[in-house]
C-alpha cells in the first residue's frame, strides 16, 4: 500500500475519533429542539441563536449543499460510529439509523437502499455530506433563501429524538382557508385549445399540480402554444406566497439522440416535448416528468429537479401520458413505469428505451398508482380497486381489494394512498385499511383569503373582470367545493390538504388536524 494512502488513512481516522469524541455533551443540549442557520460560502453558523464556527464552508458540489459531517451530527445530536476500513459512516437518530459510504451515491435508510445526487466527499481531510439528506431523514425542515443564501434547519413539532411521534388530534370539521385569489396569483395551466364560437384565442382546460411533501408545489405552465415551464410555488409559513420559474423547457438539456426501431440514429429535441404528469420522490427529493412529442408516438420521462436528464423513453405509442407513472426503486438508478393500456410495468435504466417488463394482471386502461413502503412497491389500480405488490423481474400479487364504490383520484405520501369519492378524502395503508380522513360536507369554509405573512383573513377582492353593482351586502367569497371526478389535491408536511379548486380556480386548504 502507498505510503500517502496509509499517512491519509491515519491522519482522517485521527480527525475522526477527535472530531465525535464530545457528541454526547453537545446531543444532550440539543436533542428535543433545534434550530440551525448556516449561510453558502460563510463558516459562521448558529444553533439556537448560538454562534458557532465550522471546519469548512458550506458549499455546492454538483448542485447539492455539502457541509461538515462534525458539524451536522452535533447539531442535530445524532450518534455516529464511523468504519475507517470501509470508510463508512452510521448515524443514529432515536430509532432512524443512516449509512453512508465515502464516494458512494447509495446511501441506506433504516436498511433501504437511496440514491444520492451527491456522495459523501473528503475535501482537505474535512468529511462533507449532503446536508438536506440527513436532516430530511431526521425529521427536520430544511429551507434555503436564495437572497441570503441562508440555509435554515427546525426542528419538526411532529418529531422527538426518541422516534416517539404525538398522535395528531383531528378536527371535529375540517376547515377551508383560501390561500389564493384571482387577483394574486393565477394558477399555472396547460392543455391549450382552441377557443370555440365567436371568440377567436386559445385557452387551457388542464393543471398538474404535485407536492414535495413539505413547504413547496410544482406545476406544469405553458405560456402559449409551444412553451412549456415548471413553476414553484412555497408556502412557508410567515412567507409570501409566490410563484418563480424553476424549468424551462426551451433549453438543450432537454434534447438527446437515440436509436429507433430499425437501429439508425435519431434525435429528440427539446421543442418537441409536451409535458403532461409530474412526479415526485420523497425517499430521493427528485421531481421528474413524463411528456409525449407532438404525434403522440414517442413518450418521454426526464428528472427536472435538481438536475435535468433523461431517464427513459418509449417510441410505441402506447403510453398515456396523463395517468401512466415513474417510480424510482430502491436502488436510485432502477424505475418502474407504467402501460395501463397493456397493464405491465417496465424496469427501466436511465438513459435506455423501455424494454424490460412485467404483467400486473387486470382488464386495459387501469389508471395505476405507486407507493413505495419498507422499500417494498405497491400500485393502487384505481378501477379494480386492488392493491398488488409488485416484485420486479417476478410478477405481482394482490394484497387486498378495497370496498368502496368509486375512486375519483388517488395520490401518496409518507407511506399511505390518499383516495377520494365525490364527498370524501380517505386515507389508505398497504394492507387496505381505509380511514374517513377529511367529510367535505361537514367542512367549514372561512372567509377571506388567508394572509401567510401576518397569519389573518384578509377580504376577497373583487374578481377581475366583475362588472356588477357592489354594495355592503354583497362579497366575493369562493363557493364551496365539489370534489368532482377528478380534484387535483396534495398533502403537506402537516396532514392537510392542499387542493385546486377549478370553479373558483384558486388554491385552497382543508386543514385536517389541530395545530
């Protein structure tokens, strides 16, 4: 062995019996409540307003924020047990255990394999992990601001160092606050047709909206006829609540050449995409995409979001856009994505044309959603209402049918199916247990347009366009909501609901539990 390789060896497995020598001392002050402040390219920071100073700044490798691992572990009080031979390290979190390995993009949660956009890196003998990672898996909200370049990291009210999660209380009647109105922020939408009658113009008939589980929403926008874009939307508390550009379709990054059926050379361009479904992993914080080109005859998946590239394609014409989906397996690099039209799911790897495939047995144009639990991937079959499991490269089998008349949509999170029937929200585990979550016929609509930054109601204005008389009697309040056939709806880091209310077209929420 290199005599520099053992003298490095040495000297990193010295700084790292040094370095998490005094973490029960410091855990033990800071276990229960945090709140942590670090700012891009500074090795100021704070914890619980008290400065502190890092081994190194905080900076970007590849897109992703790395800071010391000395640094996150005492911070968060978390227990760590570092393998100098595999140059491994294990971080304890009341009952969470992560690992993760110097160099390697597969990190391990509780024993479940996570691709990683960025492995854990030594950078002058100073150990630097992908912050939003660890803090994410500990139950923490992590915000940035891109202004300051401040990162912020708290504490949730909803986790103790112990793993021991309070049971949320529901509320007798679910509440519905306006969060927008017409006048401050118009809902991005696509699907752009033709108008009909005198009027000649265009308008758009769809949205897709999507979650990351936490403070933000993603939409789908187009502009006009042939530009595309992904918009953010954040909804912190005690921020305004705005939109920015986060995508935009009109960029190379987007274009990749490609074999067709007969072997010769091909390209598709970025102008050629029409996106229609978003998607998003929670396990790896990944928005993804999937579009069809103007013919409808190639079909297209791309991560979005940190970074663009394309993950599959299909050029059979088959695939249907609007309700056919990608799931990352345990792996990071390996998807599942659907063909309700054949009912199979492919095994696809980035970059490849969709080959590879397993049936999951049920009548064509099943509408099909996945959830990945215990590292293990289950699909909702909407109009069979069955829930399979689904062993890739093997097949599948039905683990429970649920009894319920209809389902007019259905989405996941954290572990769970969120169904819906023309009154109801309900909430669906693996095993096909299914819990009343939210009546929207007991709800109780309050008036005015919720204010994030001051946390009041302030009055709904009037609504562009209106030209009516007005007096004191009279107000703009949304009319309560049908649900409808098909209401496009999320779940936040709280529980509650947030949900695009297509007559008043606004974003609302029903909020579900007590605070």
């Amino acid at each position: 062995m290199p005599l520099k390789f053992i003298r490095r060896s040495l000297i990193l497995s010295a700084l790292l019996v040094w370095t998490y020598s005094p973490l029960a001392v410091f855990a033990s002050s800071t276990s229960g409540s945090s709140y942590i402040k670090l700012t891009l390219g500074e090795t100021k920071a704070s914890i619980n307003d008290k400065s502190v100073t890092l081994q190194m700044s905080p900076h970007l490798v590849e897109n992703t924020t790395m800071v010391p691992l000395r640094f996150v572990t005492e911070a968060l009080g978390a227990t760590v047990k570092w393998d100098g031979a595999a140059q491994r390290v294990d971080l304890t979190y009341g009952t969470k255990l992560l690992s993760m390995q110097i160099g390697n993009a597969t990190a391990h949660v509780d024993g479940t394999p996570i691709h990683l956009e960025q492995a854990p890196i030594i950078e002058n003998e100073v150990t630097l992990v992908p912050i939003r990672f660890i803090a994410e898996n500990f139950q923490q909200t992590v915000t940035f601001d891109e202004h300051t370049r401040v990162i912020t990291i708290a504490s949730s009210d909803n986790q103790s160092p112990n793993g021991a999660l309070p049971v949320k209380k529901p509320l007798d009647k679910p509440t519905v606050d306006n969060l927008t109105s017409q006048n401050s922020i118009k809902i991005p939408l696509t699907g752009l047709l033709p108008s009909s009658g005198l009027s000649p113009g265009y308008f758009f008939n769809d949205m897709e909206m999507i979650s990351d589980g936490k403070d933000d929403l993603y939409f789908i926008s187009q502009n006009d006829q042939s530009n595309f874009y992904i918009k953010k939307m954040n909804l912190s508390k005690g921020k305004e609540i705005n939109l920015e550009t986060i995508v935009s379709f009109n960029d190379t990054k987007f274009d990749f050449e490609y074999k067709d059926e007969h072997g010769s050379a091909s390209k598709f361009l970025r102008y050629e995409f029409i996106p229609k479904s978003l998607f998003y992993d929670q396990a790896s914080d990944r928005l993804f995409v999937m579009g069809r080109d103007f013919y409808n005859k190639m079909a297209v998946f791309y991560q979005v979001w940190p970074s663009v590239k394309m993950i599959a394609f299909d050029t059979s014409g088959q695939l249907d856009t609007d309700t056919d989906f990608i799931q990352p397996l345990n792996d990071g690099q390996t998807y599942a994505i659907s063909n309700s039209f054949k009912n199979i799911l492919y095994t696809a790897h980035e970059g490849e044309r969709l080959t590879s495939y397993l049936s999951v047995e049920g009548n064509r144009m099943h509408h099909l959603v996945p959830l990945v639990n215990n590292g293990i991937l289950y699909v909702l079959d909407r109009e069979s209402k069955q829930i399979k499991e689904i062993t890739p490269g093997v097949g599948s089998r039905v683990v429970a049918t649920l009894t319920m008349e209809q389902i007019n949509t259905a989405i996941t999170y954290d572990g769970y199916f969120f169904l819906t029937d023309a009154k109801q929200f309900y909430r669906v585990n693996v095993e096909g247990k299914i819990e009343p979550y939210a009546n929207m016929d007991n709800a109780i609509y309050k008036k005015g347009i919720f204010n994030s930054l001051t946390g009041n109601y302030d009055q709904m204005p009037i609504p562009p366009g209106y030209s009516g008389a007005i007096n004191d009697d009279y107000d703009f309040e949304p009319k309560k909501m049908v649900l409808g056939i098909s209401p496009h709806f999320a779940i936040d880091a709280d529980g509650n609901i947030l949900i695009y209310d297509d007559i008043s077209l606004i974003l609302r929420k029903i909020t579900v539990f007590e605070n």
